[in-house]
C-alpha cells in the first residue's frame, strides 16, 4: 500500500484592503471560501461557486478575479481588494457606488460587490467606454434582478462625471 500523506496547513500573508492578513490555511481552500468563513468578509458573494455568475469578483493586485476559482494560497505575498475598499473609513460611498444607487443599478444586491470590483477596475483601464462596451464588460457578471439598464447607466454616468472632473481640474 502506497503512504499517504496528509498535507498541512499553510502559512499565508497577505494585503486586504489596505491592512496586513496573516494566516494558516487547508492548501485546499478556496479564497472565497477562506475570505467568507475564516475572515468573515461578507462582502464577498458566492454564486455559482465555479466561476460563471462573477458575484464573487475581487480585485487581484488590482486585476478582477474570481475569488471561487482561486485557492486561499495563492493570494500569499499578494494584494487582495474588496468592495470594502471604495468606500472612505468612515463608510462613506465612492462616485460609482453612489451612481448604482441613483441609477438604481441594484435591487437585492447580491450581484452588485462582484459587478462594482469589475466596473471599478474596468473604468480605471477605460475612462470613456460605450454602452456597448459597459454592456460587454457587464456580459461576465449575471443578475438576476435589474435587467442591467440601471448598471450600464450608472457605469456611464461616472465616467463621464470623472472625464469632466478630470477636464476642469486641468
Ligand atoms: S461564485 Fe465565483 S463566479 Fe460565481
Ligand atoms: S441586484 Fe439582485 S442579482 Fe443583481
């Protein structure tokens, strides 16, 4: 009979949201599942579990990833960022979380953490986008609720809000 051997659990370190992590971790765990359960973050949703619906998007040192489709070691020596990190400490919301709710760009919300960390970094790497664009972007991420017109409005509006921004400050 071939040994079998147990593998231990690992150490981790890493950055979330700004603040230092460290931690032991089963090599087998999911980093949605270790952000959910072990650290308690509900700010991650989890759908499909296999990397279809995008409700558990994160940002990846600064790249939207899903967090179902990654072990919890792999984030090891990495920055891993939240929907809790567009807001201020304070809590207070950032231009494109407060387009999505003048826009009514969510209704139960539990696609809108994903839909946000996707948006965010999609709007950093193209500032003037079109609505088929934003619609494109949008095609990774299902909601079941809004019907995305909400969405793709409020993505639009913030753009166009930091490209006049942005066109004054200069
Ligand atoms: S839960 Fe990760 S993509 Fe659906
Ligand atoms: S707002 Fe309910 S799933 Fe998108």
């Amino acid at each position: 009979m071939p040994e079998l051997k147990t593998i231990g659990r690992k150490s981790i370190s890493f950055v979330l949201n700004g603040k230092p992590v460290v931690a032991e971790v089963e090599p087998r765990m999911l980093l949605s599942d270790f952000l959910r359960q072990e650290l308690g973050r509900t700010d991650i949703h989890v759908g499909c579990e296999h990397g279809v619906c995008g409700a558990c998007t994160i940002r990846f040192d600064g790249r939207p990833a899903r967090s179902c489709l990654m072990f919890a070691v792999q984030a090891d020596g990495h920055r891993v960022d939240t929907v809790e990190s567009l807001a201020t400490q304070e809590g207070a919301l950032n231009d494109l979380q407060r387009a999505f709710r003048t826009h009514h760009g969510l209704q139960c919300g539990y696609c809108t953490p994903g839909i946000l960390m996707s948006a965010e970094a999609y709007l950093e790497g193209h500032p003037d986008p079109s609505e088929a664009e934003v619609r494109e972007m949008l095609s990774g991420h299902l909601c079941r609720c809004t019907g995305y017109v909400g969405m793709v409005r409020a993505i639009l509006a913030t753009a166009k809000a930091r490209k006049d921004g942005k066109a004054a400050a200069e």
